[in-house]
C-alpha cells in the first residue's frame, strides 16, 4: 500500500529538485520579450506538408526564432507590436529578390503569440502551419523568406529556406 504522504513528499522533492520547472522559458513571468529584433531565424520542414484534404502536400511547417543584441535578451523570444510576413517564391530565390512571390501570408505580433512556445530544446519560438490553399506551386522547390516588421518601420529578414514540394 502506498503511503500518501510518501507520494507528498516526493512530489516536492522533486519540485525543489527542479522537475517540472518551467523557467527555462519564463513561463511563471510569461515568455521572454525581445525589443528590438535583431536577427530572424527560420527553420522549415524540408517537403511540404498537407494540411488539408487535397491529396497533395499544400503548405509547409515553420519555426521562427527572434533574437536581439541587447545584453539582457540572451534567447530568442517574443514581441508584442510590428507585424511578419512569409514569403513564398516558386523556384530558388533569395532575400531581396525581384521576383514576385507565390503566396505571402501576414499577421501581426498579436495575432502570431498563440503560436509561441517551446522547441525540444526549450527556446523560444514561433510555430505555425501555412496554407497555400488555393494555390499550388508549379515547381519542385519553394523558397520561403521570414520578415519582420518592426513599429519604426525597420525590416529584418531571413535567410531564405528551400522546400521540397514533391519528388521529381
């Protein structure tokens, strides 16, 4: 038989142990905010993803990172004003390109907070599904870029991030 106070006292040993801390995060604060965003990181799955019931893959998996060079912001976190954009180009494209993209999608800082929490590695990032429903690529590889949009007006970008949208 199981003694509850027994069951007690290692459930807060292992409290002050730190299991189940969430800090790594900032979760008892709230998550960490970033001022000033200085540099985008973008991870994407490398093929397209289906999302809906199209029998084809039609979208892509995302994961934004957002980091400042304040001396006080040392993991990527979150913003609360400015707006983002993903680019998608048809093809290999890279960041300042001429080319008209494909499909761009556009939230702002508020609207992408649901969407951040914690990798595997407990880093801040943003962590979303795009659709590119109803258009479908016409090439073999899309490249996405990230953009961030601060309220000055200052634009930070990406670097670009290729996706296989199906086999050759």
């Amino acid at each position: 038989m199981i003694r509850w106070s027994s069951v007690l006292l290692m459930i807060a040993a292992a409290a002050l142990a730190g299991c189940g801390n969430l800090s790594r995060l900032g979760r008892s604060n709230g998550p960490p905010e970033v001022d000033q965003v200085d540099r985008l990181d973008l991870w994407v799955a490398p093929t397209a993803v289906q999302l809906t019931s199209r029998l084809a893959p039609d979208g892509i998996e995302i994961r934004l990172y957002l980091f400042s060079s304040s001396p006080s912001s040392t993991q990527p976190g979150l913003v609360r004003k400015g707006q983002f954009q993903f680019l998608a180009y048809e093809g290999r494209a890279v960041a300042g390109t001429e080319k008209e993209p494909f499909f761009q999608w556009e939230y702002s800082a508020e609207q992408m907070r649901p969407y951040f929490g914690a990798d595997k590695y407990g880093l801040g990032s943003y962590h979303a599904s795009l659709s590119w429903v109803p258009k479908i690529p016409n090439s073999n590889t899309v490249t996405i870029i990230a953009q961030y949009l601060d309220p000055q007006g200052r634009v930070v970008v990406s670097a670009p991030a290729d996706v296989m949208t199906r086999s050759k």
